[in-house]
C-alpha cells in the first residue's frame, strides 16, 4: 500500500539533520547548474552522495522493521533463494571461469549464503568480488560473512571498479531499479518535455524542459503517444553496455523488478513507476526528506536485452522470478526439510513470497545475457519469455 509522506513516520532528528544536509548540496548543484538539474541527476544525489545519499549513508537500509531497515530484499527472506541461485551460478563458473562478481551486495547475506551453497555443489568461486559504493554497506557485508561464512571470507574481496575484463558469472539482484532514471512527459501535442527539479521559496519541486540529446533520441525511439507520463534510464543502459565490453566469457545474471517494453510503456500504465521505500512503507513523494527513502524505478527489460544484444552479447533467457526459482530446484531444496515444525513452517511461507504471483513471484523478473556459453542456461527451462522483449 502506498501512503502520503504524512502517515510516514517521523525521522529521528539526526536523520531530518542528514537530510537537511543532503538538501543543501542539492540546493548547491541547482544553483550551479542555472537553477535546474534533471531527476536523474536528483535521484543520483538523494541515493549515492558520500557520506549523505541513502546508500552511502550509514543508516541501516536492509532488513525487516524489527531491525530498522526499509524494505526486504530475497536473499533476507530465506537462504533457499541463495541456494536454488547457486545451482544456476554454478553451471555458468563449470562453462566459463571460477569467478562470481556481485554488483550491490546489500546487506551481504546473498554472497553469505551462495558461497557454502556453490561449495556444496562442488562449485565454489576462487573468488568472489563484490562491487560497492558504500563504505558502511562493505562492512556491513563484511560482518555478514564473517558471521555467517567465516570459511570462505578470505576468498571474498570489495572492488571499487569493475576489472576491465572478467570471466565468470556477475550477479545482480536489486540493482538496476536503483540506477538514476530521467522522468519525462509525452505531451499532447507530440513534444517530449524532461521533467527536472528545480527550487520554489528554498523547496525542491519539478520543473519541465524539452528532452535534448541522447535522451530526446532515447524517447523518439519509443513512439509512445501523449498525454503520458513515466521514466527512461539512460544510466542502465550504460551500465549494460560496459559490462558486456567487459564480459569475455560467462553471464550476467540480474534480478529485479520490472517489464518489457510493450507493458512498462502502456497507455494503462501512464504516471510512471517511481517509488520511495521507507521503514516497510512505501510512498511517491522523492522529494521527502532527501536521503532517507530508497527511490526505485521498475526496469525496461527490453532496454537491457538491446543494450547487451547491441554489445555482442547473447540473450540467453528471461523470465519471472517464480519460474526461474522453479526451474533451479527450490521446490527440491524445500521438500529436503521434510518437518512440519515452526521452522519449517516459516521456511516455506517465506518460499511462498518468492513464488507467489501476489508477491515477488511475477513482479520480479530474471534476465541472463551472455558470451561463450555453450548449454541452454538451466534457470530457464521452462516459462522462458525471451520472445515478449
């Protein structure tokens, strides 16, 4: 359910003095920029800024509400996740090199639970590099694995950059939707406006101009007809670029929520898809307390099989997060338990969040693109929807 920012609860005041920081630097760049940014350039700011932004921040983001944290990722809910992803991950180190990226590790409980689970397998990476931004994130993620995998700690280590080429398998779960996404209007008379932010008596509110450049080009491409409303995300599309130019050989396997084209772009769906996650609430205003509330955008599956496929990259499956869990053995790794006590009870509702279409079941999605590989990728077996991009 979403809620109006004034049913949010109250920051604590060292939070609302982040914040107040965060708005001056916002502020600052308006000022420098002629007394406009684009939101991308905003949503950049709110969540990756040193020291201030909601991911480099040092406040607790991942986790249920009794922990503080602002939303549940699927490796938190249960570690069967990690361990029915392990046995696709495993089958791309077997066909190209024993080596797991893993971009945005979030609290570190994925790679917590994917490293005794590839091991287990007979799989287990001579390294597993994991790419964060956040200081406070890293050791967090740190202290996850000595807590949790303290045998395979020493084979874990934090990249500031990605290598300039790689084999193996990049994993991301939850990444792309956290990438800075333009919001533009499609008028009613054919004009493509980009809607940016700008400052009215000290607050922050939109402000439109004409898309331009790379971005306009982008939204001409889309032919999509206005009155309308949503995002573009010029920076995922980089992103999938400069993998793929990095990749030699193996896959990248991302998880997130969002749509092909055809669907995230429909008449139906005008208004666009940003959302703020704050304390298990979600609301729309990401102009609230800046730095405080995660601010998402559901991802143009399309755009990251073009931008892979344009790259020389092989798009090897795509498909809900329900079927790809299915397909990898978690039903299997379920039944293994065989109780029915609390525990067991608990395992498979949160299974059952998972796969449920209700839940995260058909709302995520997994997509692989590859280079080299030379077996149908065992995740997508059955329910591959490649042909819907």
């Amino acid at each position: 359910m979403r809620l109006n920012p004034a049913e949010l609860p109250e920051p604590t005041a060292d939070a609302r003095a982040a914040s107040e920081m965060l708005d001056a630097v916002i502020a600052a760049e308006i000022g420098a920029r002629g007394g406009w940014i684009s939101f991308a350039r905003y949503m950049e700011l709110a969540l990756y800024e040193p020291g201030l932004g909601y991911y480099a921040g040092g406040a607790q983001k991942f986790g249920d509400h009794a922990e503080g944290g602002d939303f549940l990722t699927a490796p938190e809910i249960t570690p069967l996740f990690a361990q029915a992803l392990a046995r696709q991950v495993a089958q791309v180190l077997r066909a190209s090199a024993p080596m797991v990226i893993e971009a945005g590790a979030g609290s570190g409980r994925l790679a917590a639970d994917l490293l005794p689970a590839l091991d287990a397998l007979g799989c287990l990476p001579q390294r597993y590099r994991i790419l964060e931004v956040s200081g406070a994130l890293r050791a967090r993620q740190q202290a996850t694995l000595a807590q949790r995998a303290p045998a395979h700690l020493e084979r874990v280590e934090w990249l500031d950059s990605l290598p300039e080429h790689f084999s193996g398998c990049l994993l991301g779960n939850e990444v792309l939707d956290a990438m800075p996404s333009h919001a533009l209007n499609w008028t009613e008379d054919s004009r493509i406006e980009e809607i940016g932010v700008t400052l009215k008596d000290g607050r922050l509110i939109e402000a439109a101009r004409p898309a331009a450049g790379a971005l306009l080009s982008a939204a001409q491409a889309m032919s999509i007809e206005g009155p309308w409303r949503g995002e573009l995300s010029l920076a995922v599309r980089a992103w999938i670029s400069d993998l793929s130019r990095r990749l030699e050989q193996g896959a990248l396997l991302l998880i997130d929520y969002g749509l092909p084209r055809h669907e995230l772009y429909h008449p139906q769906r005008n208004g666009g898809s940003i959302r703020c996650h704050y304390r298990h609430r979600v609301h729309q205003d990401a102009f609230w307390y800046p730095g405080l509330s995660d601010i998402t955008s559901h991802v143009d599956f399309t755009a990251v099989a073009e931008s892979g496929f344009d790259a020389g990259l092989e798009v090897l499956g795509y498909c809900s997060q329900a079927n790809f869990l299915l397909n990898c053995g978690i039903g299997d790794l379920l039944g293994e338990s065989g109780s029915l006590d609390s525990a067991a009870l608990r395992t498979r509702g949160a299974v059952n969040v998972l796969l449920s279409p209700n839940e995260m079941g058909e709302l995520f999605k997994v997509i692989a693109l590859g280079r080299g590989l030379p077996a149908p990728l065992l995740g997508f077996a059955r329910g591959d929807k490649v042909h819907t991009l």
